[in-house]
C-alpha cells in the first residue's frame, strides 16, 4: 500500500474556502473507497494557509519545495510526488512562478496568462475560458431592456479584459455604463475611498450594477452598512463571488435581486449526504471545522472547552441558512472535484511511479466524473462554458433560496423571436417580476411616433425623444430614425402608421365644383339671351352702333369663355390638360380684340367726321376684322409652339396636402403659360388705354366708357389673380383659375352688354333713330363749343 501526500491546497481563512476543502475531502474519500480506481493505494493532502498574504504565498510555495515547515530557498528534499492545487486567482502567478518545476492544477477562474506553455509547462487549469461570459451578460441586459448600468471590476488583468469585451459587446447592443470602477488588489485595498464609491453606488441613476472580479477582493467592503446601499438595485455576477459563507452582518436583503451567471455543471449524487454527515465528532482532528462550526453553532472557541458530542447535537450544516452555507457543490468546489480525480486517473495509468512521467498522463488526461461531465486536462478540449444564471431570492419569512432563472449556452443560436442570428443566446425559464418590472436606462423608451435623438456630449443611452415629422413614422420603440411614407400613403396624428391619400380634385360633384359648374353655365345662359335679344332687335341704333359684327363676335367669344372654365372640372385627362389653357388663351383672346377693335371703330368713326379724314376709308367692316384675326393669330401660334415643345399633361401631386392626391393638370411649361396670360394682359392694356383715351369722344350710347369701365374689372380680376394663382395649391389653384375667368368674362359682359338690353328691353324710345338723331345734335353742339378748333 502506497500513502502519497503530493496533493497540497492553498486556501485562505475565509469560510468559504473550507467549504472547498470539504470538497477536497470528499473527493479523495470517495476515491480511496473505490476499489477500481487506484487499487491498494490511498490519497492523502496537507492544507496551508496563506491568509491573503503574498508573503505567506511565496514562503508556503518554498516550504513545499523543501518538503519542511521551514522555507529554505533553492533546497528541496521532499522525495514524495510533489503536486499542488490553488484556489485563488492572484496565488496562481506566485506559486506558477516558484514552483516550476511542479505539477500545478488550478481549480480557480481561468487565467490567460497561466494558459501560455511556453513559461507554466506544468500548469493545468480546470475552469473553462469565459471569453462569452460578456456576451451573456450584455444579452441579459437586452432582454430585460437595462441600457443603463454601473460596473465594478477588480484592477488586474482579467478584470481588464472583461471590462474590454463588456464595452465591446454594449457598444453593439447599446448598452451604456453610468459608472465604471476599479476595485485594487489587496495590497493597496486601504488606500481605496470606500466611502466615497459606495456614494456613488448609492446616488447613481443606474438600477443595475455589474460586480466582477476576485471575490476576496469584492466583499471586503463593508457592506453591512445599510445607509449606502439600495435595495432597488440588481446585482449581476459570476458564481466566483459567492454568496454563500458571509458573516451576518452581510445585508442580504440588499441582494435579494442578484442574478449570477455560475457554469454550468451536474449534481454529484453523493455530495449533499456527505455534508448532512459532517460534523466535529466525526472528525476530531479538523482543526478548520471546529473552528468554522464556533461561526455559527453555539460551541466554544477554545478548544479545552470543546465537548464533541455537545456540540454536535442536534446540529447539522443543512441548518444554515443559504448565506452562510450551501448544502451543493458550488463551481470552484466542483474544479478541485475535478482536479482530485484528475490526479487520480493520471496515477492510474502511471505503471512505473516517476515524477517526469506523470506530464504526458495529465497532458492527455480525458475521462467522465461521477456526474458524467467530461474532464480534461487539456485546454483545447475544453468546451466554452455555459452558464447558469441564478436568482438570489430572500423570502419574507426568511428562507433564502438560489433559484435558476435561465441559462446562458455560447453555441445555441438565437430563438426566432430575435432579429440576429449569432452563435449564443439566453433561454429563460423562469419569469421574475420584479426583474421584468425593473427599469435602468439613461432616458426613458421613445415610444411609437417618435424617434431618438443624441443628448450631445452624453452616452447614446441618453436621449430625447422628437416626434416624427409629417409624412414620417415610427412603428416601433425607440427608433434611430423615422420612416418615410411611400408617396402614396401619409402618417396617421400618431405618426404610427402610413395610410393611404384619398385622390382629390376639383370635381362637379362637390360643393365648389357645382357652385363654379352652375356659375359658369348660368352666365353661358344670359349670353345666349342677350345675343338673341340683340339678334331680335339687330336693326335698331343701339345695336347697329359700333360695329354689330363684332358685337355678335364678342358675344360669341365669351360664351365660349364661359363654357373653356367647365373644362377645368372634373377628373384631369390628357384632352382636358391639352384644351383647357388653349381654348381659354384664344377665346380670352378673340374678346379681348373684339373689344380693342371696338373701340377703335369708336376713334375712327369720330375721326371720319372731319372734313377730309382719310380714315372714312378704314370705317366699316374691314379694320375691325383684320384686328381681331391678326390677334388671334398671334395667340394661335403661341399656343402651338406651347403644344408643340411641352405641352400640359394630368400630373399627381402629393406634396401639397399630407393626406391627400391632387389630380391637375400641369402645365409642362410655365414660361409658355405665363407667355399666353401676358399677351392676353398686353391685349388688354391696350384696349383699355384705347378706350380710356376715347371716352370723351361724342358718342350716341357712351360706347367707350362702358369699355373703358369693361377693361378695368378685367385687368383688376387679372392682376389679382397672379399672386393668388402663385400662393394656393391643389384644386383650390384650379378654383382661383376658374374664378378669374368667370369674373373677368361676366364683366366684360356685364359693362358692355347690360347697358344695351337695359336700353332696349325697358327704354325703347331710347332706341329709335329721332332720339339717336336729336341727341347726336345736341351732342355736337356741346363738343363745338367745348373744341371750337375741331370744327
């Protein structure tokens, strides 16, 4: 039978770590009774403490090489099998260092800087990598929507390099931190401002703070002050800081929202058994337990008064509560599980018992735990750690309770309900209203119809939140920016949704459109009347005066003007686009120089009055006429070049009302347009200056007032109508349009034509040729007096 004491652990004085060395002792307690592992040949350990101490590191480090209670440096005499297992991260540098010659397994979190082979040979770590314990956390955060949190690290590498892959991650998923603080090692722990950071905790807006580093390091802060700390806050931390093994002045009620992200691993059946057994009378020569079961049963201190059989009565580990201990097996305690049969399955295949051999066995060391999980010795074959993530609850009758709220696993994609697709992802399996009720951001969600937007000189996570513009939506919670609508469709007053515009134009069927339609054909109507009263009494004075060709002429042309407005009716098309402002440019055109022809016939027949006028020759018909198709014709070619280079067609326009789509007509182009208007106005101005000129002239029927008066409501309804036509838009636009054309035809007619049927119709002995003759006289007499020169 072969004793080998090789196996040495460093533990502190902490509680916890005893909880450790109980899963050392079990470990080897159960291999020594397996008689298929290690047959005739039983394990046995030595415990050193180095009470948190680099000191004390380093000399328990020498005194393992020396095999002695004394450090004796360079010296080592020990002939036994030399293997030592740490527990603590920041031990695992000091003892690698001294003890390379050594086979070091390290049950405590991974550290890069122990996996480089070049300068720790003979160094074994048992935890798994977790390089996505960052991604985990940051999709926790996603899920539940905190954007705002706090972080608290340990200032050393690994606590670096969580930081790095944190902000990493947050800056992907919008995640932003309030705060950001360094926690020093030990050494220079007493030159840390605890107060003034715990104010900060206490005072920060973020309801979320991440703990992660050494906990030996963490929980050294006084805690148990219950002013700095506040009970709306969520804790998020790895299973390396536990909760478990604190004194009772720890304020538990603090945590009782703490969600640890612990690796995942199976329940050694025989474990919890084994821990209900222990007790002091069991094991009298554990000295740690006596010691730790002082901590929380009422046994004396001194180990005179110690009676085994009085304390152990009626008192069992189970009775703890879970902030002092935990009845299963935490992860570091399942490393040092671990790492107790990894030694014992590399002992196993050694056949012949040399130190420089057992290397090569530990290298390629693979083989399944009680629990059935693979270990390996070799970090390659590692897989990449899953985590469990567990719910610290405390109950209000007291119970304390670890209960898994999820689980985080680096190689399962996402779930169909998220929008990426990357390799890990969190399925939750325990609702946690408290957590879903939770709120940690900077600004509050921007809600639909609205869109985000940057505080300047603050983190993305704070924000203003701006209603969308018209024609713009957010369906969705805090959106970056605002949707536009398709062109066809405008935002609802919510800016949520796009609904589609309702086609609008000018039609009969409305109110405006009927009233313009009615207008247009009354006035239509009282043309043709009047033409047939003065078709009825064409022979009469008043008719025959100035010319009743082009009475009949102008008459015509402005029926047609009244019926050229009902073309801008109705639903647009590319005939009506083509006829509207051709047809009413050229009839517009025809009255105008029916008028301007008019009253030139009113000067040239005053003219042809004179003794020796060659103008008797242009009185007639044939001066006017030549006006008017010379007029016309210029007019005529002005609209075909217009036709001809680009010409009107129905157009769409979207843009002028948000809820609707304006069917008009668009002009193609507007110089064309406005070169058909100004002609018509130069027209105009001409007949009014003609006639405005003649109104003076001895006339029977006060022909050239009645045209001058005519002329000045048409160039006052066209001059307004310009800034109106430039300033409205839709079918309004058109309206003004049709507007104008009423109003500029109906006084022409009206000036002209209703002084004439007034006549004819209710003063007919007006219109008879004595009256005509006696007043012509009396007409003549007043203007040889007033101009004696022009007889």
């Amino acid at each position: 039978q072969h004793d080998y004491y090789g196996s040495f652990f460093l533990i502190t004085a902490h509680e916890k770590h005893y909880y450790q060395v109980l899963a050392l002792v079990f470990a080897v307690k159960e291999i020594n009774k397996d008689p298929n592992l290690l047959p005739n040949t039983t394990l046995g350990f030595n415990i050193i403490d180095t009470h948190i101490s680099d000191v004390r590191t380093l000399e328990s480090s020498l005194m393992l090489l020396s095999g002695q209670r004394l450090a004796v440096p360079n010296y080592q005499c020990h002939e036994d099998l030399e293997m030592t297992e740490t527990t603590e991260e920041k031990e695992n540098k000091y003892i690698c260092q001294c003890n390379s010659l050594q086979y070091i397994i390290t049950c405590g979190p991974f550290d890069p800087i122990l996996s480089d082979k070049v300068h720790f040979p003979s160094v074994y770590q048992l935890a798994p990598k977790d390089s996505k314990l960052a991604l985990g956390m940051v999709q926790l955060l996603v899920h539940f929507n905190w954007t705002w949190v706090g972080l608290l690290i340990t200032d050393n590498a690994r606590g670096e390099t969580f930081l790095w892959d944190n902000r990493e991650e947050m800056a992907r998923k919008g995640v932003c931190l309030t705060f950001m603080l360094k926690i020093p090692p030990n050494e220079n722990y007493s030159l840390f401002p605890h107060s003034e950071v715990m104010g900060i905790l206490h005072a920060t807006s973020a309801n979320v703070i991440i703990f992660y580093g050494s906990d030996n390091v963490v929980f050294d802060w006084e805690f148990e002050k219950e002013d700095y700390l506040s009970y709306n806050k969520v804790c998020i931390t790895t299973s390396q800081w536990d909760f478990s093994m604190r004194p009772n002045t720890l304020l538990v009620e603090s945590f009782s929202k703490s969600l640890i992200f612990s690796s995942q691993r199976k329940e050694i059946p025989t474990f919890i058994p084994f821990m209900r057994a222990i007790k002091p009378a069991k094991y009298p020569e554990d000295i740690f337990l006596k010691t730790f079961w002082s901590l929380f049963f009422p046994c004396p201190l001194n180990e005179k008064q110690w009676k085994e059989e009085d304390c152990s009565i009626n008192t069992s580990l189970e009775m703890l509560p879970l902030r002092n201990f935990d009845m299963s097996m935490s992860s570091r305690s399942y490393n040092i599980y671990n790492a107790v049969y990894a030694v014992a399955w590399a002992l196993q295949q050694i056949l012949v018992l040399y130190p420089w051999k057992l290397h090569s066995f530990l290298r390629n060391m693979q083989f399944n735990n009680n629990a059935g999980d693979q270990v390996s010795m070799d970090q390659k074959r590692i897989p990449m750690a899953n985590y469990d993530i567990i719910n610290f609850v405390n109950f209000h009758n007291g119970t304390e309770v670890l209960v898994k709220m999820g689980e985080f696993k680096s190689h399962v994609p996402f779930g169909e309900d998220f929008s990426n697709h990357e390799n890990y992802s969190i399925f939750y399996v325990l609702g946690n209203e408290q957590m879903l009720t939770l709120h940690s951001v900077c600004s509050e969600s921007c809600g639909p119809g609205y869109r985000k937007s940057p505080c300047e000189g603050q983190a993305i996570c704070c924000f203003d939140c701006i209603p969308c513009p018209v024609g713009e939506i957010s369906n969705q919670t805090d959106m970056d920016q605002c949707i536009k609508c398709p062109e066809d469709e405008y935002s609802n007053k919510e800016r949520t949704r796009c609904l589609h515009k309702m086609v609008k134009f000018l039609a009969y069927e409305e109110p405006l459109g009927m009233t313009l339609t009615y207008t247009a054909l009354t006035f239509f109507l009282l043309t043709v009347m009047i033409t047939g009263v003065f078709v009825k009494h064409q022979d009469t004075p008043i008719v025959k005066a100035n010319n009743r060709t082009l009475s009949f002429l102008l008459l015509l042309s402005l029926s047609q003007c009244f019926l050229s407005s009902l073309l801008f009716i109705g639903k647009p098309t590319s005939t009506t686009c083509l006829l509207q402002q051709t047809i009413f440019g050229i009839t517009f055109t025809m009255a105008i120089s029916s008028i301007l022809a008019k009253t030139i016939t009113v000067v040239l027949a005053f003219k042809a009055t004179r003794p020796g006028s060659r103008s008797r020759k242009w009185v007639g018909s044939r001066a006017p006429i030549s006006i008017i198709l010379n007029c016309c014709l210029i007019q005529v070619i002005l609209c075909g070049i217009w036709l001809l280079v680009s010409p009107p067609f129905p157009d769409a326009d979207s843009h002028s009302e948000p809820e609707h789509i304006i069917l008009k007509c668009n002009e193609g182009s507007l110089i064309a347009f406005y070169f058909v208007l100004g002609y018509m106005g130069l027209l105009a101005l001409g007949s009014f200056t003609v006639a405005f000129l003649a109104r003076n002239l001895p006339d029977t029927f006060d022909e050239a007032k009645f045209i001058t008066f005519s002329m000045l409501v048409f160039c006052s309804v066209w001059v307004s109508f310009l800034p109106t036509y430039q300033s409205t838009k839709g079918k309004i636009m058109v309206a003004v349009e049709v507007f104008s054309i009423l109003s500029s035809s109906a006084g022409l007619l009206s000036c002209i034509f209703i002084p004439k049927c007034y006549v004819i119709l209710l003063r007919p002995q007006w219109n008879t040729q004595e009256w005509v003759n006696h007043k012509s006289y009396a007409r003549g007499k007043h203007h040889s007096k007033a101009f004696p020169h022009a007889s």
